[in-house]
C-alpha cells in the first residue's frame, strides 16, 4: 500500500487547502493537489493527497471513501500510476492525406467526388463540391 491517494468525484469548489484540511484529521498531509484546467483553471473534479505514512492513508481512506464533502460522496482510494499510453498520432483520425470529400480530383476524365447536380462548369470533368 502507498501513501498516495486519489480523491475523485470533488466538488469543483474544493481547493488543495480544503483537501488538506479534510485528510489532516488522519494524520500528517504531506500534499494535496487538486487538478485544474490548464485553460479555464477549473477543478477537473479530482486531486490527489500524500500521507506521511502508508499507515495514515488506509485510516484516511477508510475514514473518508464514500464520505460527503461540499456535498458530494468522494472516492477515496490508493493512487495508481499512470499506465503508458501509445503515442497519439496527429490530425483527426491520423495520417491521412488527401483529404476532403471524394478523394482528388482523378485525371482526365476521371472526376473523383461528387457529381455537380448543377450542371458542372467548373472545370468540365474534375466532379462538383
């Protein structure tokens, strides 16, 4: 068991000192943090608190899991570490080229995309839209 715990399902009221002052009544806080927006510096709803000992986080976790705080029940439990994730790619839906509707414009003749219910003098066979 670690001393690093994760407390979720906060209110987005709560500040790290709320956080601190709720955990300090099982002992000895050596953080609290609560995760903001990067943009809107708005609690994200979750934070994390370090105890001085793996012995004060269980009383803490056993003593607030399920508790109210600034109205809400909070989840209290032993953080886990964050698991590697696979390397996002970039873009909406990763390397793709071309893009757009239909695909290129084709050759002569070959007019990918969708055919102009207008008519088409845009450009003789190249496809509308």
């Amino acid at each position: 068991m670690g001393n690093k715990l994760y407390v979720g399902n906060l209110p987005y009221s709560v500040r790290d000192g709320d956080l601190e002052q709720a955990f300090s009544q099982f002992g000895v806080v050596t953080s609290a943090k609560v995760m903001m927006e990067r943009d809107t510096n708005r609690s994200k709803g979750f934070g994390f608190v370090e105890m001085a000992s793996d012995a004060e986080a269980q009383d803490a976790i056993n003593g607030l899991n399920g508790q109210p705080l600034g109205g809400r029940n909070v989840v209290v439990n032993e953080a886990r570490p964050l698991e590697p994730r696979p390397p996002r790619s970039g873009g909406f839906g990763g390397g793709r080229s071309g893009g757009g509707f239909g695909g290129g414009r084709g050759g002569e003749g070959g007019g990918g995309g969708f055919r102009s219910p207008y008519g088409g003098s845009r450009g003789g066979n190249q496809g509308g839209y």
